[in-house]
C-alpha cells in the first residue's frame, strides 16, 4: 500500500513538470510581435521599391528632346538623336610590357569605383616586337555604360570630374568622327572625387567615347550642349 502511495504521489509531479516544458515549448514557438513584424515588412517593401530614374534621364525626355525636335525640324521622336552608350577605356601598355603586373589590378579597381561596374581586361590581337608585346597579352580595361547607369556617370562627369581638370578651357568641339561618336580623355585619374588621390600610386590616364545615334557631328555637338558639356567657343579657340 505504501508503495501505491509514493507512486501515486510521483505521477502529479510529473505531469506539472509536463505542463511546465510543454509551456515553455510554447513561448519559444510563439510568434514575433506586432510591432517587429510591422518593421519588417516594412523594411522588405523599401527594399523592393525600384530606384528613381537619372536626373539627366528625365531631362533629356522632357526638355532636351523636344527642344532638339524644334531645332531641325523632327516630326517623330524616333528621329531625335540620343545618346546610345559610353565606352571608358584605359590603356597599360607600358606598364604590362614592363612587367609590372599590380598596376593592372590597381587601375581595375579605380576604373569599377568611377564606372560603378567591374572592366573588361582586353587583349592584344597580334604580336609586335617593337613594342614588346604578344598576341593574348592583356593590354587594357574597357568599361561600357548603358541605361541608368549611363546617365548617372554623364552627370557626375559634367557637374564633378570636368570642373576638377586643372587649367581647364573647354573640350574640343572637333572630336567627333563623321558618324556623331565625341572622344575626348583625361590624363589623370583623380578628376573623379570617387578615387582616394592619397591611395594612388601612379597617374593613369583613359579616352571616353560618347557614342550617339546622331547621322553628324552638328546633331550629335547640339545633343552634348544641351546635356551640359562645356566645349571651347570659336573665340578662344582661334587664340
């Protein structure tokens, strides 16, 4: 008897202890709170929320379009030229043929911050012995800009990195070719505030093409004033 007792007596306490971990198991799988769930929701929707359009991009819809349609005449918009892409190039020649193989990697890592976008390594096509290099020698970087992130590098180019160029009187209004394409370059690559100037070793310059939908340079020159870009009048070009 004494025993059914102390077994009887047992059995209580083990369903409390039961009760007890069962309990727990619940506040563990309870679920956030109202609040906590609100923020994160909240925080998924922002990150979802597309990123507004470049300044320049809406400009070039709203204003210079038009304005390009009433200067020669378009009657369709189709017709009005624009800009296609930007081609970044940078050459390293030298300093490949010279054996100098980190400063490849430095000026990839300078080309990605200024373009926002990671450069093509380009190679040599044909080997010349005058200048030291063989065929399938990586030789340089090209970057190329389309869309959103065209326009984004136009306006850091024409409001930052050209105001920057030291002794600066204008780009050059004859560097267009026959089909509307401008180039024009830099000699260094500090002109862009993105690049640390006390982390650069060495001064490496790059050519930038503007390349256009323009059938001639006088469409294609009236497309980059109207962007902004600050070529020399006729004026100071002839002193």
């Amino acid at each position: 008897m004494a025993e059914e007792k102390q077994k009887k007596d047992k059995h209580p306490k083990q369903q409390q202890q039961g009760g007890a971990k069962g309990g727990g198991k619940g506040e563990k799988k309870s679920k956030k709170p109202a609040a906590a769930e609100a923020q994160d929701t909240g925080g998924d929707e922002q990150s979802q929320q597309p990123a507004p359009p470049a300044r320049l991009a809406i400009a070039y819809r709203e204003q210079i379009s038009p304005a390009l349609m009433q200067r020669f005449g378009y009657t369709n918009r189709l017709e009005v030229p624009r800009l296609e892409k930007i081609v970044i190039s940078m050459g390293l020649g030298k300093a490949v043929t010279a054996g100098e193989k980190g400063k490849m990697e430095q000026a990839e890592k300078e080309l990605s911050v200024i373009a926002g976008q990671k450069p093509v390594r380009c190679k040599a096509k044909k080997s010349v012995a005058n200048f030291k290099v063989r065929e399938g020698q990586e030789t340089g970087l090209k970057v190329t800009l389309r869309g959103s992130r065209m326009y984004e590098f136009l306006d850091r180019l024409i409001a930052l990195a050209i105001p920057r160029v030291k002794d600066f009187r204008g780009l050059n209004p004859d560097g267009f070719d026959n089909k509307g394409n401008y180039n024009f370059g830099f000699t260094e690559q500090t002109v862009f505030p993105e690049v640390d100037a006390a982390a650069v070793t060495f001064q490496q310059g790059m050519n930038i093409t503007m390349v256009t939908t323009a059938g001639s340079p006088d469409e294609s020159r009236e497309l980059l004033k109207a962007f902004g870009f600050p070529f020399r009048s006729e004026a100071k070009q002839e002193r």
